[in-house]
C-alpha cells in the first residue's frame, strides 16, 4: 500500500452497540423492524411511542434518550445488527410479547412490505421463538387487524 492510499483509505471500522438495559433493547429491536425498508413513517414512529409508553417497564424511562441511540446504531450497522445485539438483553418471558408488539408496529402504516415480512422472519429465531408460537402470533395480529387497510 503506498503513501496516498494509506492516507486517503477508507476504513470500514465495525461499530459495536450494547443497549443500557431491557428497555433500549426493545427500543432497538421495534426501531430495526421498522427502519428495514429504509423508510420510518411517521406513523410507525408514533405507534412505537404509544406502545412503548403504555409498558409498565418503561415508566420513568427517557425513551427519546434510546430512541436517538438505536436509531444511530441503526444507521451505521443496519436492522440485523440492530436486532443481533439487542435480543440477549430481554429476557425469555418477554420475547413473545415483544414480538407481537413488533408486528403490530409493522402494520401501523397499512402495509407490510417483502423488507418488513423478511425482518419478521429473521426476528422470531433471532428471540429464540418457538415456531407454533410465532406462528401463532402473527395469526393472532392478523385476526386482529382484520378489515383494516392492510395490503400484503
């Protein structure tokens, strides 16, 4: 390698992110989901603040705090990254629930695009889901958004 490129090389450092506890883990995981498509409408936005802010676990939590951490992290490494290094910090009785929570935000603007159904996909083994029960899960969400204005 000569002089210049030495200089003038980009190097890609790998970035690491460790979330401060369970909330910002969850956090991470609902804000990697919805920012696969590269795209996070308002309304997915909202939606997550609502959902999280009705979680007991959250009280007296600054979620804008976490919000503007995953959402960095994000930008540098990505939605599976994101995800990777947030799912060890809930625990297992949680998992199903942030799960379903997760597909509830999907469907916030209507439609679950191939990115998001594909980010779906990789989130259930990623929290260690048994099959019936995400599959059960997603049944359950659609059941209950039946008749909405979702196009799959």
């Amino acid at each position: 390698m000569g002089l210049f490129d030495k200089l003038f090389s980009t190097v890609q450092e790998k970035v690491n992110f460790s979330p401060k506890n369970e909330q910002e883990a969850w956090v991470g995981v609902m804000y990697g989901c919805i920012a696969v498509d590269g795209d996070v409408s308002e309304s997915e936005i909202e939606t997550l603040s609502r959902t999280v802010v009705y979680k007991s676990m959250f009280k007296g939590h600054k979620i804008v705090d976490y919000y503007r951490n995953v959402a960095l992290f994000h930008k540098k490494a990505g939605s599976k990254e994101l995800i990777d290094s947030c799912v060890s910090k809930v625990p297992a009785e949680n998992r199903p629930t942030l799960f379903a929570l997760t597909l509830e935000l999907l469907l916030a603007d209507g439609i679950l695009e191939d990115k998001e159904k594909e980010i779906i996909d990789y989130l259930s083994p990623a929290l260690e889901l048994a099959p019936e029960t995400a599959m059960k899960i997603v049944e359950v969400i659609l059941i209950k958004n039946k008749g909405n204005a979702i196009q799959f």
